[in-house]
C-alpha cells in the first residue's frame, strides 16, 4: 500500500470515477467519463425510499466529442441514479459545451455555461478531469501515429505542459532533458 498504515476505521462511501478516450472512425475524439457514489449503509433517500447498502447514490455519465484542435463538437450527459428526482432534468444543458476548446481557462467557460443552478456539481466536477484525458489521449494519437509532442522547428509554440506541474517546472530536470530550449534553470 503506497500510504502508511491507517487508523482503525469503518468505509462509509465510495466514489469511483472511469474515464476512457477513444479515437473514432470519422477523426473525432470521444472522453467519456463515469461516475458512481455509493454508501456502505443504507438510509432514506427521499423520494427515492429506503436506499440499501452500496445502491449508487449518483451513477452519471459524460460524453464529450472534440476535435483535433481539442474543440468540443458535442456535450452529451446522462444520470441514471441521483438523490432528487429534478437531477436528470439539467443533463441536456450540458449540450452548451459545443465550441470550448479544451485548454488553459476552459473551465471558466465551463463554470460559465453549466455551473452552479446551470448544471450539476458532479458533472462539472467529472470535466476537469475529461480535459486532462483528452489531453493524454490527443499524446496518444500523435503517438500511434508517429508524430513529435512538440515541433522543435516552431520556436514560437512552447508545450502547454511546462509549469503545469512540478515535474515538469521550466527549472527542473525533465523540460532540461526534453525542451531545452524552454529550459529557465542555471
């Protein structure tokens, strides 16, 4: 177990969140995102009654559909179980979506067009995280296809990725290794 040894404790709820990106035979992306909330007890939910033990309290889906330049073609989202019966009801704003690029700032946007009574929290939530699979999954595509991160011919264009996080801080020893010319250490 990577952490230390934890206290004597009882497991009370479980998030559990899948992210998957596929490349589709029409040259779209598809981040898909799945997220379940579930409880070790039961209890009463409402108008939903009596909710048994590791029944999901949230089972919610997003789609997104972007395109090589990370622009969302398509928001899709779905809520199959939620704790109030109006949860489903806002799943369609989340077509609002179509025309962000995915990139520095999107989740402003974001917050702009489906946040608070906009949208749904754990639906905005799950976004932050989709951007970060489109992402690795435009790396992988430009992977299986052969093609450079960066263009080392195109001094202008500096990888989105330096001082996004500490290993790969403009100072430290991997952007020295992969993008000297980047580099802002001694």
């Amino acid at each position: 177990m990577p952490l230390s040894e934890p206290a004597a404790r009882e497991p009370l709820h479980t998030r559990a969140i899948e992210m998957r990106g596929y490349i589709r035979d029409d040259g779209l992306w598809d981040i898909e995102g799945h997220l379940t909330d579930r409880k070790s007890y039961g209890y009463d939910g409402g108008f939903r009654g009596w909710v048994e033990p590791e029944t999901p309290v949230h089972d919610m889906w997003l789609r997104l559909t972007v395109d090589d330049d990370l622009v969302i073609r398509a928001c899709e989202a779905a809520t199959d179980h939620h704790p109030y019966a109006v949860c489903p009801d806002i799943t369609p704003a989340f077509g609002a979506l179509a025309g962000i690029r995915i990139g520095v700032g999107w989740m402003r946007e974001v917050r702009q067009r489906v946040g608070g009574r906009k949208g749904c929290t754990h639906l905005v939530e799950m976004l932050a995280q989709l951007g970060t699979v489109a992402y690795q999954t435009h790396v992988a595509k430009r992977r299986v296809k052969g093609k450079p991160m960066h263009d080392p011919d195109d001094p202008k264009r500096k990888p989105l990725v330096i001082d996004t996080c500490h290993a790969m801080a403009s100072d430290g020893p991997v952007v020295k290794a992969r993008f000297p010319e980047y580099y802002t250490g001694e």
